[in-house]
C-alpha cells in the first residue's frame, strides 16, 4: 500500500512539472513537438520556473550571455594607411588588435571584409559547475500529511560554435559602418539522476522516510541547432586625429533579434550599445574602450528587459616586424541587475541534508584576459588567433575561448 502510494506521488510530481513548465518555459510546444533547446535544462531537471530555487530561470543567464559573446573588431592596420589625399601607401603601424578597437576609421570607400571562428564551451555559471548542477524541490509541503522532495543533479554540456562574416565600409575618411552577420551551431546535452524523497507526518511528527530512484534514470536529453544568429549593423566616426598619433572615435551598434532565440541562436531582443574609442598609434599601439549595452524584451526573460551591462575594455598591441603583430588584451562588462544562481542547503527531515541552486537577482563584473597575433603574409590579407581567458567566475562562463581569423582589405 506504502509502495503504491509512493508511485502516485511519483506521478504527481512529474505532471505538474509538466503542467507548469507549459505555462512558464520560453517557447514551450507540448510534446512530441518539445524540441526547443530553451526548455531542456528545465525540463531535464523536473523543475519549475514559478519556484525561484529551480533552473528556469537560466535561460535568462544564457541569454545575456549570448548578447555579449565577443566579437572580432574591424582593424585598419593591414599594411596599408589611407592618407589625407586618399592615397594608399605602406603604414609602419602595427596590424591591430583582435576584440577591441581603435579609434581609426579604415578609409573613404575602403571595404574591409573577414571572416572568423570562435567555439565557446560553457563550463560553470555563477562558478557553479554544469557538470554537477543540484536542485532539489519541495512539494506537498506542510500541513499536508505527506511532504516529498524532488533532488536531481544535472550534468550540462553547453557549446555554442560561432562563425561570423563581417564587412566594414569607409563611408568618408572618418565614418565607417559595419554588418556582423554570425552563424551558430549549439550543442547542449542534459543528462539527469532524481531521487524522490518522501516522508509521513502525524501530530506534526515525522515517520516513514524514503528515497525511491526516478525512472528514466538518469534522463538524458540531447539536442542542437543552428542557423543565423541576431545580425548588427555598426557606425562609428572618429572624431579627433584622424592622421595624428591619438585618435578618437564615437560609435553606435544595433542588434536585432534575427537568431531564433528559444534555441540559443540568438538572444530574442533588440539592443543597442554606444561606445566611445580612444588609442594612439606607433609600434606599441594601446586602446580603451568603454560602452553601455541596452536590452529589450526577450522571451528567454519571460518578456522582461534583458540586463543591461556597462562595457569596459582595453588592449595593446605591438608590431614585431611589418608581417607580425602581438596582441594582448582586457575585456571586461558589468552586468545590471541579472538573473543568477548560487548554493543553499535544505534541509529534509529524517533524510538529511541536500544542496541546491537558488536563483535571485544581482549584478555583476565579467572580466576576461586575451591574447594571440596577427599576420599578414602579403599585402591586404591579415590572419589572426587568439585565446580569451576568464578572470573570474560570476555568470556564464567558459575556461578558454579560442578565435581563428582572417581579413582582406580591398
């Protein structure tokens, strides 16, 4: 009698999982049809958005990082300086920096074209590993005569391959404008081991203590996609020393929400981020860039605002002979008020203790080191590799993100 009852709360849960994951996960289409990558870690893991200890909520976390995945910049330096007479002749600068800009423009009716790759393997978030991600939810709480946990630990793979094709075009010698257009390949895999803990109350008294497995066990729930993802347009002027050794340069970029975001190809919002450029040309090139990212609605946030982030980066680089540049940099946002996860201990009666994620909302600084080269083995054509490093934990992140490159000037 004991068992069968035990099998009905079993039941219990696992519907009303369903039940609120169809009013609550982005995108939602009941099964068969449930293929979307934005439902999976929520539906792997039984849990629920409408509780704040479950992973619902990290389709907002991975959706603010897929609107700041960084991007290689456009560089003037190829070998080649357009003067103040429109004439091309051979620059003695350095080739440029990879992720970060210069506050040069690259010339009136110059085109600039590249092509990059960049492969983002998602590791922990909040420095909580995916490989080892716990929940654990209470229903039938108190004053009902049975009280049943749902523990589960997920096991996430999250990689998302980037390829992005840019052109950039010198409107005049001091405005530019740039189209990012990317293409995405996601690869996430869930695989899940739940326990159903249950106990009896009578008088307010625990008795009765079980633990039963939860079939399929584990869960493994694999799944990809790919397509284009949300494509931005880029402006950006200089406005002091255009020939000189310090340069500035304001600039605006605009994404829209082309990528189909309830599969991670893209984040389902507008946005807009201004940002103002300062470096200074020579063999040893040094830059600073600052910018704000706003963010509209996105259903990855419920229909809320995406966070907005304050941008801060830097970098230098340095001309070794005409044919080679080192580049080392800094990248680093301060996300604003964003969803996040961290670990709570619950404690169930008779079974133990047991440790699970809570969401809440808080900012947060992201900071990232890379470093890699350029090289330009004849005139017009740059290839580049870097290695971005992470410097910290807070939000999505990955140990390593490599970037493969190459440009040609026309």
């Amino acid at each position: 009698m004991l068992k069968g009852a035990r099998i009905i709360l079993v039941l219990i849960v696992i519907f009303g999982v369903a039940a609120t994951l169809q009013a609550q996960c982005p995108g939602y289409r009941p099964p068969p049809n449930n293929t979307n990558l934005a439902c999976e870690i929520a539906t792997a893991s039984r849990s629920t958005s409408s509780d704040a200890t479950t992973l619902s909520s990290i389709s907002a976390t991975l959706a603010t990082q897929l609107s700041q995945l960084p991007i290689a910049a456009a560089a003037a330096g190829t070998g080649i300086t357009i003067g103040a007479t429109g004439l091309p002749t051979v620059s003695t600068d350095s080739l440029g920096t990879i992720l970060t800009q210069r506050g040069r423009t690259i010339g009136r009716h110059q085109l600039l074209v590249s092509f990059n790759f960049q492969r983002f393997g998602f590791e922990s978030v909040d420095g909580i590993s995916l490989h080892s991600l716990p929940v654990v939810v209470q229903y039938f709480p108190p004053p009902a005569s049975n009280n049943v946990f749902l523990q589960d630990t997920s096991n996430i793979s999250f990689r998302v391959d980037q390829y992005t094709a840019m052109a950039t075009f010198g409107l005049t010698r001091r405005v530019d404008v740039s189209v990012i257009v990317p293409f995405s390949k996601v690869y996430l895999a869930t695989t899940t081991r739940a326990v159903l803990h249950s106990f009896a109350v009578s008088g307010g008294v625990p008795s009765s203590p079980s633990s039963t497995p939860v079939v399929p066990d584990p869960l493994y729930l694999p799944g990809t996609a790919g397509g284009i993802g949300d494509v931005r347009v880029a402006v950006k002027a200089n406005i002091l020393g255009a020939e000189g050794k310090t340069s500035m340069a304001v600039g605006g970029e605009v994404r829209f929400p082309s990528g189909d975001a309830v599969n991670y190809l893209g984040t389902g919002a507008y946005g807009i981020k201004p940002y103002l450029v300062i470096s200074r040309r020579g063999r040893l090139t040094p830059n600073v860039n600052i910018g704000y990212q706003w963010n509209g609605s996105s259903v990855l946030n419920f229909n809320d605002n995406l966070p907005a982030s304050f941008l801060y980066s830097g970098g230098v680089d340095f001309r070794v002979n005409r044919q080679f540049t080192l580049t080392g940099e800094f990248l680093g946002q301060y996300v604003i008020d964003a969803p996040r996860l961290t670990l709570q201990t619950i404690s169930i009666p008779l079974i133990g203790d047991r440790t699970t994620v809570k969401a809440f909302k808080g900012s947060y600084a992201m900071d990232n080191a890379g470093f890699g080269f350029k090289v330009t083995p004849f005139k017009n054509l740059v290839f580049s590799a870097s290695a971005l490093i992470k410097l910290d934990d807070a939000g999505l992140r990955s140990k390593v993100v490599p970037l493969f490159g190459a440009a040609y000037r026309f």
